[in-house]
C-alpha cells in the first residue's frame, strides 16, 4: 500500500474526467466536465487547450474540497495522438488538432508517401500515414498555415501540456511520440532526425521519457492555481487508451484492451516489433513492451448522437429498448463509420450507413444497431490483429461503455471472446493514479482493481451475428462509391 492518496486526470474527447484514488486503490472521489470539440470544416476537429488546464484545475478543487486525505502524487493522460502548437513561450498560436477523428491530413499524407515511401515508412515508424498520424499534421500546418508555422516552437499533447503547466517540465511519453509518424523511429526509440529536420526544422520536439516516470513536481504557481501540495511529483503521462490498459492490467503479451468510449479503441500487447498496413504498431507504455492497435472513429459517439437525435430519453431506458429488440436489431444493420473510419478501413471518406430501415423500426432498434455496428468493427479489427501473426489470449474491458452490460455482451457474442471487466472500470484517469501510486510504493493493477465479472459469449447469439457479420462486411464496398460521391459533395 501507497502512503497516499493519488489523483489521476484524463482529457478526453467529450469530457475530462478526474479521481481521487485511496491507498489502497479505493475510488475516493470522482468528477467530470463535459465539453464539445470545434468542427470549423469538414474533417477538422479541434479544441481550444486553454479547455484542458481550465477542466483540471477545476476538478482537482472539486476533488480535494473540504479536506480529505493528504495527496502524494499526480497522474494525467489525455486523447491523441493531438498536435498543439506553441511559441517559444508557450502561447499556443492554433487550437489542438485532435487524433485520428481528424481528417484533414490527406494531400500531406501522399506527398509524404510520395517522398519517403510509404514501406520505408512502416518499417521505421511501425505504422504507415493515416489520419492518425500527428507529423503529418505538423505538415499540414506548415502548407495551411505558414505564418502560424513560422512561429511555432513547441509540440504538446493533452498529457504533456498539464505536465508543463503543473511542473515546468517539457517532456512527452515514448508512446505519444510513437503516434507522431513520421517523426519518431519505433526501432530506435527517438526522433529521427532526417524526417524532423524535413517536416518541422524550426521545432524544439519534446524529450521522452516513459509514462510513468516522474516528469517533475508541483511548482508553486501551480500549487496556487490548483491547490495541490506544492512539491508532489506528476507522472510523465500518455494517451488515454494506454492509460486505460494499464489501469486494468492489459500490459502483458497476449492481453487485448476493449476500450469503450466515445470511440472504440483496442490495444494488443505483442512480444516484438508488429506491423500490419491497416493497424498501428507502436511502443508501449512501460519500457520494452509494444503494441499493435486498432481504433474506430466513433463507437460512443453514435449512440450519444442517437440519443439526442430522438429527444434524449434516460440512457438506461434506451439500453432496456436495445435489449427488448433483440440479435439482430429488428433487421437493422449499420456502418459506424459517422466520421470516416480509422482501423482497418483506413478510409477518412466512409460514412455512415443504416440498411434495413422501414416505418417499424423504433429508437431501440437504431440503438442496438449501433451497438452491434461497434461490435461488428472490434470483430473486424480483431481478424485484422490476428492475420498479422497476433496472439490474443485475454480480453479485459474497460470505459464509461462496459456499464448495464448489454454493449460488452453484444461484443462477446459478435467476436466469440470472453472479456474480463475490473471492479473499477472508469478508465485512464484511473490508470494515471496507479501510475503516480507506483511512484511512491509498490502496487499493481491486480492490487488495485480485481477482476468483477467474466462476459462470456451466448452461443445461440454467436451463430446468429456470425451470419450479419457477413453482411456487414458487404455492405462496405457495396455503398463505398455511394458514400465516397456524398461526402465529396458535403465537403463542398
């Protein structure tokens, strides 16, 4: 057991989340703050990271109001790969672009290809260019931009601007920079130099440490601003996903993080380097592990639009309708792609797609088509991991999506794959507390957060999704050309 009480903080897409965390790994205290993202033209989504410091000063003070046990450490993690851009005394001079869920890179994208090819890409930077891609960005600001370009210093994410803004300290995690192809060699573990001087000469990029190395403590000012004990160290932090992994134990070789939420996201630790054209190889977290990742534009993010579109009913009733219109939704079958799709489509022009539709049809079966969709997609991925020589031995769920149960069994029946879901599955905020824990004793995920239920797959309702599956892999390439012609025509 810690000496402490730990705090974690994580900046995600639609809300920042942060928790007060016991010794002993108890959940003390939880808060959110729920905000938008900006979309000022199709395929662009950004935020305003004056957002980021504002959110966690705020649930840090709700978190620590009236007294409450003493807090040793700080742990933070945020969305991304994001490309905040600085000058040289920290004045962000754009709002962040956000990770995948950003389109906007594509003419980058191929000249990049184009000059240091797309294979030489891959096998130094473990994934090929995709919206995913941070430098390719960078690019895009240069060409868009170039008087912001021209000012610009410094590079941040999420994680890495509250380590700045709390302790001075400007440093960013392997795994972060291994998300910023084409800039970080994945073989060497550092900035390459040849493709940084190419894309950003004029950057002062980050030097990298692991997630959960301490970054520096609490300054004064900070103290302050936050009322957080001056002195206390903050971890280095890292993306959300892979805090969300460690903060249920899916670090080994063989484990496979679900993360659910507003998008879906999966991580698979493997032995060795990995990669495939349509995943994303990178390092790990912890030092010497690595991965192989997957990730859907939207997961969450559609039954949220659902919701609201059909007059925002309570979330636990339309669970309950979802549930009432069975495998299968009533002969509903949709493509999730409502802001492109990432892995392993890679495709930033796929929409949205819901087949079947009739006057019948009710909210609860558009729901539980959208959780079939999600599931569809992680099944999708899933074959993708394994036809690259992936190992999946153990599932474990995790995010704001695991509760009521009904979306993380639609996922066991649709990929025939037992999920662990912990005793605290809130995510990354939770996993950037254990990290700050580990500073100051010796604990683990299994210490802190057991196993609480095992989701096993209904084998009645396997053999009937395997069939949709089928027809869910159609339906891609039977709309494709459709949906290609009208998202041009929106983005006009």
């Amino acid at each position: 057991m810690v000496p402490h009480a730990v705090i974690g903080v994580d900046i995600g897409t639609s809300s920042s989340k942060g928790v007060l965390v016991g010794p002993d790994g108890t959940l003390l205290r939880s808060a959110v703050r729920e905000h938008t993202v900006d979309r000022p033209a199709p395929g662009h989504v950004e935020m305003d990271a004056a957002v980021w410091w504002e959110e966690f000063g705020s649930l840090v003070r709700e978190l620590t109001a009236d007294g409450g046990p003493e807090v040793g450490a700080v742990g933070v993690s945020g969305m991304g790969p994001c490309v905040l851009l600085t000058d040289a005394d920290d004045v962000p001079l754009r709002p962040a672009i956000l990770y995948g869920v950003d389109t906007r890179a594509t003419e980058q994208i191929a000249r990049l290809e184009e000059r240091l090819g797309a294979e030489e890409i891959r096998a130094r930077c473990g994934s090929g260019l995709s919206s995913q891609a941070a430098g390719a960005k960078i690019a895009w600001v240069a060409d868009e931009e170039p008087e912001v370009f021209a000012r610009a210093r410094r590079l941040y994410m999420p994680s890495s601007w509250l380590v700045r803004k709390l302790t001075g300290a400007y440093v960013l995690d392997h795994h972060s920079a291994s998300q910023t192809t084409p800039l970080y060699d994945t073989v060497a573990r550092d900035w390459y130099a040849p493709w940084t001087e190419l894309i950003c000469p004029d950057l002062e990029l980050p030097p990298l440490r692991w997630s959960g190395e301490a970054a520096g403590t609490v300054t004064a000012e900070a103290a302050r601003q936050t009322g957080l004990p001056a002195g206390i160290p903050v971890i280095t932090g890292t993306v959300d996903a892979w805090a969300e992994a460690l903060s249920v134990g899916a670090h080994s070789v063989g484990d496979l993080m679900l993360m659910y939420g507003t998008t879906m996201f999966l991580v698979h630790t493997v032995p060795g380097l990995l990669t495939a054209p349509a995943l994303w190889s990178t390092v790990g977290a912890l030092p010497g592990t690595r991965n192989l990742a997957g990730g859907m534009a939207t997961s969450g993010a559609v039954t949220a639009w659902l919701r609201d579109l059909t007059g925002a009913p309570d979330h636990a009733d339309l669970l309950r309708a979802a549930e009432a219109s069975g495998t299968g939704a009533n002969g509903l079958l949709m493509l999730p792609y409502f802001a492109g799709e990432r892995t392993p489509v890679m495709d930033p022009q796929a929409r949205g797609v819901i087949a079947g539709l009739t006057l019948s049809h009710t909210r609860g079966d558009l729901y539980r088509a959208a959780l079939e969709a999600t599931a569809f997609g992680v099944r999708h991925n899933i074959e993708a991991i394994e036809a690259v020589g992936g190992d999946i031995r153990r599932a474990v769920a995790v995010g704001g999506g695991t509760q009521g149960g009904l979306w993380t069994q639609i996922v066991s029946d649709v990929t025939g794959r037992e999920q662990e879901v912990r005793t605290t599955s809130i995510g990354a905020s939770y996993g950037g507390a254990l990290l700050a824990a580990q500073l100051l004793g010796d604990v683990t995920a299994d210490d802190w957060n057991p196993v609480r239920e095992t989701v096993v797959p209904d084998p009645a309702a396997a053999a009937e999704y395997a069939e949709l599956y089928g027809l869910y892999r159609d339906l891609y390439p039977a709309t494709a050309d459709v949906v290609h012609a009208l998202a041009a025509r929106g983005s006009r």
